[in-house]
C-alpha cells in the first residue's frame, strides 16, 4: 500500500521485498527509452561532455532521466518511487520513509524544518554534524546545546547521557525536539531508548543522526536501530557502508509524536524536482539487498573487523576502541575501528598522509590523536591484510628511525572546548566583521563556522565566544596537519571575527 500523509494512496501493491522498483523501471528503459525533448539535455548520453565516453561510459548517462517523463510516466502513474518508500518504510520498521539525494544534510535539514520554526528552539548534541548547525543559522532556530560523554582517556566524545538530556530540558523548556548522534563517527551509541522516553514524557520528539548505523535494523550483532529504541525519526547516509551512490540518504519516522505531514512537507520544499535517478536506484537496490540478506552481508563484515581489531590491537604501541572503553548503556559498532595512535608520539594526519605515500592506504578519519578504518560491505580481505601490514610497517620503521615522522605538538583535549554563546549565530554572520590571527583570536566572537571534517563536528560556530582554549586548539591542530575545509582563510592563519567591541 502507499501513502501520503500516512493515508492510503493505491490498494492492491504487492510488498515483496524482493522487489526493487526503481531499479525495475531502470532495466525497463534500456530496453525501450523514449525519445525526450527535455531534460536532461544530454538524452540519455547522445551528447556527452569529452573524455566522459571512455571514462564513465554511456551506461551511466542513459540511467540519468528524469523521475517522471522518464523513469515514469507524466503523472507517475506506476508509481515507482512512491512504492520503493513504502517497501523501504517497511524494511526499517517505520511509518514513514524518504529517498534523499542531496546527503544526509539535506535529510537533517528536512527533519529539523518539520518539528521547529523559526526562533523557537532545538536541542541539539554538543558533537552534532555541521549540518544541524547550519541549519539552525540558516532557519533563524535559537539552539540548546545538550553536552555529551567525553572520554578524556580516549580523547572522543561518546553520546548524550540521559541526565545530560533531563537537565538540558530543564533549562530549555520549550524546546520542540532534541537532536543526537548515534552512532558517533567512532561507533559508539547512545542510551537512545532512555533519550526517547525522557523526549517523549516532555511531549517531543527524538530525532537520531545515525548516518554510519542505516545497517543496523538488518543484523543483530549489530547496535540496536534507533527507531525499534524507541525514536521518532532517523536518517541513515546508505552511502557510508550500505553500497548506494554518494549523496544517497534515507529519512524514517515512526509513531505520533512527530508530525508525519509536516514531514512530508517539508522533504518537498528541500528535495530537488529532479533527483538523480542512478542515486534513487542504488538506494532502492541496497534496501532490497539488506532486507533479503542484510544478517548474512553484515555478519561477514564483522568477523572482518574483529579479525583486524585483533591483530592492530597487537601491534604494540596501538590501540583499538573496545567493549571496555564505552560508556554504561552505550553499544559499540565492531566495524569502526578506532586506533589511538599518541603511544608512537606523532600525529594522525602524518600517519594518515605516510599510510597513504608508502601504502596507498586511505584512513576514514585522521586528527591529532587517532585513526580511524571503517570496515563496510565493499572491504575485503585483502584490504584487511594491506591495513595490518601498513601498520606493522610504519611501528617498525619509526621504532627504527624516530624521525620518520615529525613530532605532534600536541594540544588541548576536545573536553576544554566550552560552548560560550556570546550574540546569536545570525548576528554574528550577518554582522560586520574581520579577520584576525589564530594567535591573536582569544576573547573575539567567530563569525564563521570551523568544522573539521572528518568528523565535520563544528568546534567554533557564529557567534560563539573564542577561548584560549580554542586557540590552542586550532593551533595545535593546523600544526600537527588538520585540514578545514570551509574557513574563509584556507591558510588556516586568521579566523572570521565578529568586528566590534568583543567584552
């Protein structure tokens, strides 16, 4: 059956998971494409822009239509998409269900535009992506920040702890939803049915970040799915491990608490009239791989990851997350292998840069202290044996040459960055302003965002008050290698600030 607005819209669908819709009317138009006089202009690869033909292949440009008028009919009478939503809401136990091809952004940015309006607040987890910081500035949002679990042995920050939630509620009473992440970019979850209970007895709704678990409801060695936890909605990047194109995202939603027509609403405002259809079909493909032998697919892929986290964890001085490092009510995704890199006393990135010169081996995740290897259903074997010997490599060669790599300088722990709102972010980015050095940032107001991504958590956001702490960070970080993607000074030498009296 498929809805709209949780209403039946055609009886009679037959809901096999077997099937795969949009990869159904895919095949079908290879077989008979029909001749366009619109979009897009390349008609199926007829024109293609040069070199692409060898590179990429016609194949790729004749699955590029259009999702009506191409993949469909003028009114989308069969269906197709509308059916693989409601195969995929299905298949992840929920109510409701969308196909996003602008990433997991525009997934955070639907859900947040359907449960707060502007100047009314969100609760959002202090290590959230930018993508909900963004949003808000954008969305004219006011913003709780709820603190996480920083395990300060580690130097990571876990998920939100039940009192950290209850207390955040305290002292924002009207905030109509709570944000968090789980799993955390180092697969760590958090208590998220204590978190929806505590939403749920303040009449709100908890919406879950859990862009690396969209895997999770489909094999039981895995960390439990945020909605069977008990969330209003989730959005899942099937992209990160699942095997659908990049930029390929997923929203869901389950029971009453969220407004499910608001919702849907608003993934019509943010979602493209011409969605990529390549990207729509991997999503539906991979929802039907998982939903026929997702156990199967993910129980290979973690004796793959105990296999590595047994034999990294060997190479002394290495560390490798476990079990025994994660907080109580917390679950840990085995295929986020998290190794601490500070016993050899340099830097994640110029282990990341050398792994990649001498081994061609590329790290999910580098900073000053860790590495990261996401192991996922295209990892293999061999890729498994390539990290363990890049790795053994490196130990012996620095043990034998301790300036193989450059000292880290080291520098403060994520725990010493407080968030200090000094003006509101929109003042802030709106406002006049200047530039001024790292060094020289203490005591100003940012009037930029800096998110270094990987993990693409915001360590300063318009508005917020800069310590000294954060400037030891940024400087200890863009020494020992950091790369920011989005200041306005690429040079990693001066910070956007707010231009004005700044006590």
């Amino acid at each position: 059956m498929i809805r709209a607005f949780g209403l039946p819209l055609k009886q009679g669908i037959d809901m096999d998971q077997k099937s795969a819709p949009l990869v159904e009317a895919l095949a079908a138009i290879e077989h008979e494409a029909p001749i366009g006089f619109g979009a897009p202009g390349h008609s199926q690869g007829a024109a293609m822009p040069s070199r692409l033909r060898s590179l990429l292949g016609q194949r790729l440009f004749r699955a590029d239509v259009l999702t009506p008028k191409g993949l469909d009919d003028r009114t989308e009478g069969a269906h197709a998409l509308q059916r693989a939503h409601e195969l995929a809401a299905e298949a992840w136990n929920a109510d409701f269900c969308r196909f996003v091809t602008g990433g997991s952004t525009q997934s955070l940015h639907t859900v947040m535009a359907a449960v707060a309006g502007p100047g009314e607040t969100i609760l959002i987890a202090a290590n959230a992506h930018k993508a909900e910081r963004t949003f808000a500035l954008a969305a004219g949002l006011d913003v709780g920040i709820v603190p996480v679990q920083v395990d300060e042995a580690w130097d990571i920050e876990h998920g939100v702890a039940p009192e950290a939630l209850r207390a955040s509620l305290a002292r924002y009473p009207a905030a109509k939803a709570a944000i968090v992440v789980s799993p955390t970019y180092y697969g760590v979850t958090s208590d998220i049915a204590a978190l929806a209970d505590i939403c749920h007895d303040h009449g709100i709704s908890l919406i879950v970040d859990a862009a690396w678990g969209g895997a999770y409801t489909f094999c039981e060695a895995l960390p439990g799915d945020p909605l069977t936890k008990g969330a209003d909605a989730a959005v899942y990047s099937a992209h990160k491990t699942m095997g659908a194109l990049a930029q390929g995202s997923i929203i869901v939603a389950k029971g009453n608490v969220l407004d499910r027509q608001r919702l849907w609403m608003a993934y019509e405002l943010f979602e493209t009239t011409s969605p990529s259809v390549p990207i729509l079909a991997s999503l539906d493909a991979t929802r039907r791989d998982h939903a026929l032998r997702g156990e199967q697919m993910w129980n290979d892929v973690l004796k793959l990851a105990r296999s590595a986290r047994e034999r990294i964890g060997s190479i002394a001085p290495l560390r490798v997350l476990g079990r025994d490092d994660i907080p109580a009510g917390a679950e840990i995704d085995e295929t986020k292998v998290l190794i601490d890199i500070s016993g050899l006393g340099v830097s994640g990135y110029a282990i990341d840069d050398w792994l990649f010169a001498e081994h061609r081996i590329s790290m999910g995740l580098s900073d000053e202290r860790h590495i990261l290897a996401v192991i996922s259903l295209g990892t293999t074997r061999s890729d498994i044996r390539g990290l363990e010997r890049g790795l053994a490599d490196l130990v012996a060669r620095f043990s034998a040459d301790p300036t193989l790599l450059p000292r880290s300088p080291g520098g403060p722990s994520v725990a010493t960055l407080s968030v200090d709102m000094a003006i509101s972010g929109s003042e802030a980015l709106a406002g006049p302003a200047e530039m001024v050095r790292y060094e020289d940032a203490e005591g100003h107001i940012a009037a930029e965002m800096i998110a270094p991504a990987p993990p693409g958590v915001p360590r300063l956001v318009p508005g917020q008050r800069i310590s000294a702490a954060h400037v030891a960070w940024l400087i200890a970080n863009r020494d020992a290698g950091a790369f920011i993607m989005d200041p306005v000074d690429p040079a990693e030498a001066t910070i956007r600030v707010v231009n004005g009296p700044t006590k």
